[in-house]
C-alpha cells in the first residue's frame, strides 16, 4: 500500500470540488478551496478521524467497500478510481456479468444537482451506488453500498419508513423485481448470491419467490412515513442509465399539496443535519 501516493491523490481530489459539486450547501466561507475532510467522511459513511488519518499517510488499509466509497465522493472517473485502487495494493472491481457498479461522473453530477428532490442511483438488483443529501434526509439508513432488497427481508425496522398497509405491496415488488434480473442475467453473481441468501435466511421471501411474480422497477406513487415531517405521498420516476443496469430513482411531490411542503421542510432538516 502505498500510503504516501494514496494521502496525496486524496487531499488534491478532494481540493478540486465544491460543495456543490456534491449536492451540498456552501455554508460559512472556506478558508481553503475544496471539501472538507469531515464532509468527505460524511459522503463515504466513514469517521472523520478516519479519513484524516488516510490524509495523513497514517490510517490502516482501506476495505473494496470503502475505496468504491471514495471513489463516489469524490466523483472519481473509472481511470481515477482504478487508480485509487492500484494506490491500495487491490484489484480494481471487475463485472465480467453486468454493469460495473461505478457510478459514472456524468450521472453523479445530475444527482448533485436534484438538491430537493430525494434520489439514489441503483443496481437494478437493489444495491445502493450513490444518494443525494435529500435522499439520507429521507431514508438514511439506506447508505451506498447497502441492498435494499436484502434490507427489506432482514432488517425489519427499515419498514417502518412506509405504511403498514403499503409494506406487503413492496415486498412482492422487491421479490418480482429480483426474479425478472435473475431471470435475463442468470450468470451474474449478484442478484444470484442475493436470492440463495434470501431463500436460505427469509421465510416471506421464500413464499413470495413461489409465487414467481416477475415485475421491473418502473415508475410510481409511494408513501413515506418521515419521523419529523410525517407522510410523504411522492411520486418515484425511475430513469434508466446507458448500460441499463444503473437505475436513477427520484422522488418529488407535487406543488399546491400537503406533501410539497413537507418535502420542502425535510430539505431544511437534513440541511441542519448537514450541518450539526
């Protein structure tokens, strides 16, 4: 590992992008030009103290996990990231049976941009690859590099974000979608090793991939219960990406409704997350 190269690409990538770059407020006036450390730390789902170290040429060898995170928060280009890899002693990822899981810079930037409207970038088989500030407003427990799908069937509390009524409804939704991946790439690792997991640890997935219901990701209306602002009634486009398995999911509501508002109050509050 070469932790003096690693310090070094670290510190002049992240000099190079603005808050708003990222999808983030501008805040008080920066002294140097660039993000901050701990704001970096915050897009990779890492300590502070962490990344600072990394930047020191002290911190210990970073996971596959967390250089695929980097790469995304630093709005790396695949040459970039691949670098970023070498700088670690690792094998830069390889999707020899679908879509490589980097996000492509130009997407990133339409992210950045939806500042008020929730969005992710996904696979089509549920990983999360990036997400805005509003989308960690709405759902933070959905970090990059976490699976939705997986989430759903294991994590019970993550339901919690939508109404009892509607939860039924996404679980055959999740489970329909997975079938339909598994179905036109029956090679691919991913959605494969999701499935054998899901059938193996999760009884309702199981009863539900019996039933063999098959569906894609297409747009919607979904309702999210908020802790704060309370139920969102948002309708979800789902913009498909070049290589097709990159799907751009964003969520918006619509103006003059009780939603509107309280999407735009979720805006303040995960601005004052941002920044707490």
């Amino acid at each position: 590992m070469d932790r003096n190269g690693l310090a070094d690409f670290l510190r002049r990538r992240r000099a190079r992008l603005a808050p708003a770059d990222v999808g983030l407020a501008e805040g008080a006036r920066r002294r140097t030009p660039g993000l901050r450390r701990e704001e970096v730390a915050r897009l990779t789902g890492m300590s502070a103290d962490y990344y600072t170290r990394l930047e020191q040429s002290r911190g210990s060898r970073p996971s596959r996990q967390m250089l695929s995170a980097l790469a995304r928060a630093l709005r790396l280009s695949d040459d970039e990231r691949d670098h970023l890899f070498h700088l670690v002693g690792e094998e830069p990822p390889r999707a020899p049976h679908g879509p490589v899981g980097h996000v492509r810079p130009g997407l990133l930037l339409v992210l950045d941009r939806l500042y008020d409207a929730p969005a992710q970038v996904m696979s089509d088989w549920g990983e999360v690859l990036a997400q805005n500030a509003m989308a960690d407003a709405l759902a933070g427990e959905w970090w990059p590099g976490r699976n939705i799908i997986r989430q759903w069937f294991t994590d019970p509390p993550v339901r919690e974000l939508f109404p009892p009524e509607d939860r039924e409804q996404h679980a055959r939704m999740h489970a329909a979608q997975l079938r339909a991946v598994l179905a036109s790439r029956p090679d691919d690792p991913g959605p494969a090793g999701l499935v054998a997991e899901l059938l193996a640890g999760s009884a309702e997935f199981a009863d539900l991939w019996e039933r063999h219901e098959v569906a894609v990701r297409r747009a919607s209306v979904k309702r999210f219960v908020h802790p704060v602002v309370g139920l969102l009634e948002l309708d979800c486009e789902v913009l498909i990406g070049a290589d097709r398995g990159q799907l751009l999911i964003v969520h918006s509501a619509r103006p003059g409704t009780e939603s509107y508002e309280r999407l735009r109050l979720l805006r303040v509050v995960g601005l004052q997350s941002m920044t707490s």
